[in-house]
C-alpha cells in the first residue's frame, strides 16, 4: 500500500462525506459525540465524589496524617511532649489535637444530642479550613471563652417548623444566641454562639466547637491527652514521608500513626472499589454500544454502496483502496465526533463545577483530567476504526459481478 | 492480441445448469473495433467479463498479449484492469460523489509511473477530446447522460489502455447521443489505433464495427470482417 493509494482512499472517504448524505454524516458524529460523553459522564462523576470525599476527609476529618490511640485505649496520653515533638519535625506544618465529649444542647424548647469538640483554634486553622466556611459570625480565637461555634444544620432554620425538619436541629440559632450545653459529666453551661459554619462534610457540621480551654474547664483539669491529633504536612512532602518520620521518633508508641490514603483505604476504599467497578462496566457498555453502531452504520454505508465498490474494483482500484476508503471516512467521522464529545464533556464539566450535585455527605462534579480525555478518545478511535474497516474489510473481498449486480 | 480457447461458464442455480458461454473460441487483433452481437441471454456480456478480468471462466484459456490471464493472482488481476483494460459500462458506473475531473482522473492517480502533473495532463487532455472540458467541475448527476457516458469512456481512455471493452454503452441513451458516443469510439480507434470490443444488441451499430461476431445460447454462430464499415468524416 503505497503513498498513492493512501491518497486516492482519502480522497474518496473526504469527497463521500463531503458530498455523501450530510445528515447521516451529522448524525453519526453525534453518535459518536454522545458515545464519548457516556463514556466519560459517569467516571468522571464518580472520580467527582471520590475527589470530594476524599478532600473533604483531608479538610475535614484526618488531614494528611492522624495519630489516634493505640488499640483498646481512649486517648492519646502525654499530648503536650507528642505535639512538641510532632511540629518540630521536618515535613510537618502543624499538628492539631481534638478532644470529643458528648453533650445535650438546649436553646429554647429544643433539646439536641451533639458531640463537643475541643480544638486549639491557631492550630487547628493551620490543618483544617473549617475557619473559611462561616456562614455567619466568626471562628473561635485563641483566648475565648464561653464561646461556641456550631455547624449550620445544627443551628437549624427559624422558618422551618420542628416536624417540618429533615433533620432535628435548635430551631434557628443565631450568632449572640446563648445555649445550654450539659456534658456527659453532668457539667453544664451557657455557651455564646460565636459563630456558624457550613462545610458540607456532615460529621463536622453535626458537631460545635469549643475552645481547648473551655473544654479543661469542663474536665475540670489540665488536658493532656486528645482523642486524636491531626498532621498537616508542608507542600512538597508526601503523606508516607511524614508517617514514617513520626514512627522513626517513636509516636507509634503512644499512638497508632496512618495516612489519610491508608484510612481511605479502610473507610471509603471499598466504596471508591465499588465506583471503579462500575466505571469499568459502564466504559466496557460505551465502548460495546460505540463499536456496534458505528459497525452498523459503515455496513449499511458499505450495503448501499456495494455496486459502486464493483465498479471501483472493474477499473482497477485495489481492494485495500476501497478498503481504507472506508477506514478513512470511519477515522475522520471518529475524530470529528471525539471533538464534539470532548466538547460536550467540557461544558458539562464547567456547569458542574459552579452547580454540582450538592449531598449531606459530599458534593459531586466532573472531575475530568486531560489524561481520562486522551484515554477515552484512544479507546473510542479504536473502537471506531475496528467497527469501520470489520465490514469494510468484508465488503472490499467481494467479486466484483456479485458487487456490482447488488 | 488476445486468444480465447474452449471458453465455457457454467452457472448453477439449484439442479439446473445453465450454459453462458458454451466453448467460445475466438483471436481478438490488436487495433481491432470489434463488435460482440446478439439477443439477450446470447453469452456477449458474460464473454466480455471474462475478457476484462471481472469474471472467472469455469473452463478454457484466455491468453492477452502472450499471458494467460488465468493465472493471475487477485493483485496481479487488480493491476492488469488498471495498467491494460479500459471498462465502459452501459449505466455509466461513475463515482457519484467525484467531480467530472476526478472520475476521470481516478485511474491515473493510482498509476506508480505516473506523475501528479501528468495525470492532471492528460485527464484535461482526454476531457479536451471529449469536449466535457468546461463541465470538469460538475458531479455527474448534473450531466446528461451522454455526456456521462462520454465520462465514462474518459476514464476508460486516461490509461490509454491496450484494450477498450465497451458494454452495451448506448444502451441507455437516445439515439442521437448513441451516435455521438459510438462516433467516440470509432475515432479513438482510428486517431490512436486502439483495439475496441464493444457488446451491443442494436443492429445499426454494426455499422462501425470492423468485425462482427455473433452470438447465440452461449456459442459463436457467425465471426465476419464487416465489408463496409462507418469511417469517420
């Protein structure tokens, strides 16, 4: 197969679909536009959720590294010496230790259940970005007490009557609202609500946040140990590298030390499992429904033009000619309808990003990187190429008196 | 040039076998304008496409310029219609969706001897012969049918091939343009010496034939130089 007959196959393939029936040309680009999107929609989706859930547990839940209490113990003893020794090590921008204790809200009629957790607000600025989500009010500084700040759910809507809730809430707690908070010790206060917060991570919105201080008056003693302390790591250093620095200077000792990939592994891996699944599944059904309709529409192309393919062949054009006709025409309508998908898959792409599908326990997008659209397109032109030249192939070996009597 | 020997195709259509061509002997001259004649169903067009490469006999030899065609392989088939044969076909058998220029360039473009600038040479040239030069533009759904055939025979010619076959060309065009279609052929036979073997049911159109043979239930019945043929004025 030389240069001349690649250039004669082209020229047929560019000149029947130049002068071919344009509405099945459209239409069969936007086939395959619409095969890409499906292709990439729901992967990238579900990458979307994982990508949300497992910020969110950064953000929110285990930063980069969390030391939590070894096996069959409460808490992490002996806090003030591991947090000393934890932020002078290298990699690591800032340890924050969370102190939980249940308690029982009272504003007004309303009666709630919610658990307090006590932070040191400076640090815990540094390893969570709880202080950017407020919605009302301010975070917690340093020396307050007295003060509380609570996740928006909790504070509940004035408007929105009790039964009415889809959750039970205080019933509309604004900033400067006084509550009651009775611990589980029988201690009780009046808290003022220094701020509400809304980050969309549930567990965190469901809780209220009290200064370390506070919370040493409530146990009524000096609190060295935490129910778990949260690493947040310096850019450039990688999660692994900052596990194995604090077991190489013993706080695998005191504590159990994992990654936030290793908790992901544990917590939401097998949910992450479950989307790989069925991505897998649906890109198998995409590439399959792909393959059969562009196979369907090149053998009917093919059907139709089967006198024509005779004719070709009775004046001495290669088979190979006739069959890369066909490639072609399948290679530029494969090209021309990856170009649509991709299109259609970034704009849905942007329209997610500013509108995405908001949940109580994450918020899903289309989480789409360069490389998904190259291996989509890849795995889409090969589809197409192998449902173009299968029936060409056929269609090029016929005799040529059986072709041209069709 | 060529020579057919015990040419037979059999077709079967269930039990029953059906004789196109029945033994068909017969030596074709180069420069000939020969014209293959007879009522439907007689074994012309079968012999014709046996002789042009787009049919395989059941039995028999066909020999063209000292090579037996038989044994060629499909390739070696694909390259001999292109280099050596011209085809033109009673219904035109034009690319549709390939301008007049680019129908009739098609064959030249996949000629390894030929060049981009020759082959764009001689498809003005031939259109020039043909007087469609002005019409090289046009799909061939906007010309008339004449002037399609006229197409045809062009690329048919742009090779120059050895061997002009010629399937009932006129067969669906009125009389006029058959005469502007045949006087074609004959001056091409004339002007370049190029052997022709035409099929044709049409009587009048023994007229420019230099040999006639005829054909009956897949058999020869009569082969005769035609004593006063049509020359071109």
């Amino acid at each position: 197969m030389g240069q001349k007959e690649l250039k004669v196959a082209f020229l047929l393939a560019l000149r029947s679909l130049q002068r071919g029936s344009r509405s099945s040309t459209l239409l069969t680009i936007l086939i395959i536009g619409m095969c890409f999107t499906n292709m990439i929609f729901l992967p990238s989706m579900f990458s979307g959720i994982g990508q949300s859930i497992t910020q969110q547990l950064i953000d929110y839940e285990v930063s980069n590294v969390l030391v939590s209490p070894k096996s069959g113990e409460q808490y992490i003893t002996d806090l003030d010496s591991t947090l000393d020794l934890i932020n002078g090590m290298p990699g690591v921008q800032r340890a924050s230790p969370q102190y939980s204790k249940g308690a029982t809200f009272k504003y007004r009629q309303r009666v709630l259940g919610i658990s307090v957790r006590a932070i040191s607000p400076a640090d815990e600025k540094e390893v969570s970005p709880v202080y950017t989500r407020m919605v009302a009010g301010s975070y917690l500084g340093e020396g307050d007490t007295g003060e509380i700040i609570i996740g928006k759910p909790i504070a509940g809507d004035p408007t929105v009557r009790q039964e009415d809730e889809f959750q039970a809430s205080l019933g509309g707690v604004r900033v400067g609202d006084s509550v009651t908070v009775e611990y589980g010790n029988g201690y009780t206060r009046d808290y003022r609500v220094k701020g509400i917060y809304l980050t969309g991570w549930s567990p965190v919105d469901n809780a209220a946040f009290v200064t370390w201080t506070d919370m040493e008056q409530v146990e009524g003693k000096t609190l060295d140990q935490a129910n778990y302390i949260t690493v947040r790591a310096k850019p450039g250093y990688s999660e692994q590298f900052i596990k194995n620095e604090l077991l190489a200077y013993g706080v695998g000792v005191t504590g159990n030390v994992q990654t936030m990939t290793d908790l992901l592994s544990k917590s939401v891996g097998k949910v992450l499992q479950s989307f790989a699944i069925i991505n897998a599944v649906s890109l198998v059904v995409s590439v399959i429904i792909t393959t059969v309709v562009l196979f369907i529409v090149i053998t009917i192309k093919t059907l139709n033009s089967r006198k024509q393919i005779g004719i070709l062949k009775a004046i001495g054009v290669d088979k190979e000619v006739i069959m890369h006709n066909y490639g072609f025409q399948v290679i530029i309508l494969g090209i021309l309808g990856i170009i649509l998908g991709i299109f259609i898959t970034l704009v849905l792409a942007a329209y997610m990003s500013v509108h995405p599908i908001v949940t109580p326990e994450w918020s899903a997008y289309l989480y789409v990187t360069p490389m998904d659209l190259v291996i989509n397109s890849v795995i889409l032109f090969c589809a197409a190429a192998v449902a173009g030249y299968v029936p060409a192939y056929q269609v090029s070996r016929e005799e040529i008196q059986t072709a041209m009597r069709a | 040039m060529i020579e057919i020997t015990d040419l037979r195709k059999i077709y079967r259509m269930g039990n029953v076998e059906v004789r196109a061509l029945d033994g068909v002997t017969l030596n074709i001259e180069k420069g000939e304008f020969l014209g293959i004649m007879g009522p439907s169903g007689s074994g012309k067009s079968t012999l014709l496409h046996m002789l042009g490469l787009l049919d395989l006999p059941t039995s028999g030899r066909i020999v063209i310029d000292d090579m037996d065609i038989s044994r060629f392989t499909d390739y070696e088939k694909t390259m001999f219609r292109l280099y050596k044969l011209g085809y033109v076909f009673q219904d035109y058998a034009l690319v549709p969706d390939l301008t007049v220029m680019e129908n009739v360039s098609l064959p030249a473009m996949l000629r390894k001897d030929r060049t981009e600038e020759q082959t764009k040479k001689d498809s003005f040239s031939i259109l020039q012969k043909i007087g469609l030069c002005d019409r090289r533009d046009h799909l061939p759904r906007e010309l008339s049918g004449g002037q399609q055939q006229r197409v045809s025979l062009a690329r048919a010619m742009v090779n120059k091939p050895d061997i002009l076959f010629a399937d009932e060309p006129c067969a669906n065009l009125d009389t006029e343009n058959s005469r502007v279609v045949l006087e074609l052929f004959k001056e091409i036979n004339e002007s370049m010496h190029q052997t022709i073997v035409m099929v044709s049911h049409e009587d009048w159109h023994k007229e420019y034939f230099h040999r006639i043979v005829r054909m009956r239930d897949g058999r020869i019945v009569s082969d005769g130089i035609n004593d006063a043929p049509k020359t071109t004025a």
